[in-house]
C-alpha cells in the first residue's frame, strides 16, 4: 500500500483500486458467472426496509455456491481474486499479517430495478468491525474486498456510502440512512470494470437500486478479519478440494497470527 493508497483508506473509510484485473480477466469472471447461473437465487425483497427510494422489484441475486469450490477453469477467476497480491497487500497492512477469510466470497447481481440495501454499519462500537490508529498503524475489524465486474459510472446506483463515518461521533438520523433526508454526505462510488473497492464494514455504506438497463452489476465481496478475530461462524476447514498453500492460510481459523502469514507485494 503507498502512502497514497494508505492516507484515503484511513480518511475515508474505504478505497478504489482500479484496473486490477485485466480485461480478460473481467470476461472470464463474467462468464463464470453466466456459466452458473442456475446457481444465482435473488434472496427475497427486503434488504430496503421499504424505504422509497431504495426498493425494488425484486432481491439481488446471489450464488448458492461459494464460488471458489467450482470446477477448473470456473473457479480460477475467483481464486485469482482471493490471493491477489494487491488483497494480500492491502489487508497486511489495514488487517495486520495473519489476516483471515471471514466468510465469502458472495455474488451481488443486480438488474434494473432490483431493491437497494438501507445504509448500515458504524454508529457504535462494535468490537468485530471498527477502525482505529495506534502506534503508528491502521488497525481495522472485519473489512471487504469488493471485485468490481461491471462499470460503475456516476448515476450507476451500486455502493454507497458516507466517507469518514467509520470514524464519525455522531449518528446520522434513520431519514438519512433511508435516503429520505439528503444532508449532502451519502457518495455513490463511481469504479470501473477489474477494480476493486475496499472498504471497513465500521463505514456506514450500502445499496443503491441499479439504474442501467443495459447491464447488470457483478460484484464478487470477500470478507476478511484480522487472525484473532471472527464475525461470521469460523470455518472448520478450506472447502477448495486442492488449495495452494496461500488459500489454506486464508481459511485458517482464528488465532493468534505470528507462524503463517502471507507476504505482500508493491504490486
Ligand atoms: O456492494 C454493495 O452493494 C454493499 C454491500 C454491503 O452492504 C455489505 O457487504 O455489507
């Protein structure tokens, strides 16, 4: 991570990371999930909380199947995703070096129309997900890395969220949180096709309703914790049926980091 990379991470909440992925490589995830489609359920409408302007016609689409257990080549995508240099760079440094997949990796696919998630996250203390800066060093609860498949242009609707509210003070009103009061602080975040979104689930973010009719909106979330720690339910073991060493680090369950690591890049 430069100093650039580090300094919007900690101000802001979260970060864009463009151009990760090749062009091939966003064709290939994509048709992956074309491939598994019968996979994709859309959960019940209701992630909205019936606010106005947030819901929809129906649920986001999501896998069924942790994508990373597909066969070969379906999987590859996903698992180039998961230990991706710049993820392990990115992570040793916000989550500290034995950082662990907490649970994922989730599909979000959205068509027109699909109902947008009510702005959560932040607010109060929440020993699983928080920021702080100490000794020098970011220091973060569970965090995301959000693989952007589809452009997101201004206007797009997708991610959402309020910069710095991970370290805000006070509580936005619940009007704000459901877009019925603008007070000028809720920012669409505008990345293109092969970036990546990272971002601290201590920032209040959600889901804006998909607005293009000419695409849908593929994002692939892994979330991660730092190695003594877990939101989710541990994992008792990797489900990849032939992991590499660095998948089986990633899906080690919590303890306390020192022996296995995983090394960053400057990538
Ligand atoms: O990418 C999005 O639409 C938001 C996802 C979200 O709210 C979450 O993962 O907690």
């Amino acid at each position: 991570m430069n100093d650039r990379e580090k300094f919007l991470f900690d101000l802001n909440g979260f970060l864009v990371l463009e151009n990760v992925l090749t062009c091939d490589e966003v064709t290939a995830a994509n048709d992956a999930i074309a491939h598994h489609a019968d996979l994709i359920t859309n959960r019940e409408p209701g992630l909205s909380q019936d606010a106005e302007k947030l819901k929809g016609g129906e649920g986001r689409g999501e896998f069924q199947q942790n994508p990373l257990t597909f066969e070969h080549p379906w999987c590859d995508p996903f698992r180039r995703m998961f230990t991706h240099p710049r993820v392990i760079d990115v992570f040793n440094e916000v989550l500290g070096p034995g950082f662990r997949l907490d649970h994922g990796p989730g599909l979000i696919r959205m068509h027109h129309g699909t109902e947008g998630h009510r702005l959560h996250g932040g607010m109060t203390f929440d020993p699983s997900q928080y920021h702080r800066f100490s000794h020098g060093q970011m220091q973060a609860g569970l965090c995301v890395a959000a693989w952007q498949l589809t452009h997101v242009h201004h206007g797009d609707g997708g991610f959402a969220c309020i910069p710095g509210s991970h370290k805000a003070n006070y509580r936005p009103a619940m009007e704000v949180l459901r877009l019925e009061q603008d007070w000028g602080c809720v920012h669409q975040v505008v990345a293109g096709a092969g970036s990546v979104v990272f971002f601290n689930e201590a920032l209040v973010h959600g889901t804006l309703p998909w607005i293009p009719k000419d695409r849908e909106r593929h994002s692939i979330l892994f979330k991660f914790s730092p190695g003594y720690l877990s939101w989710g339910t541990p994992h008792l073991e990797c489900p990849i049926a032939d992991p590499t060493p660095e998948e089986e680090v990633l899906y080690q369950p919590p303890r306390r980091p020192g022996r296995t690591e995983l090394q960053g890049s400057d990538a």
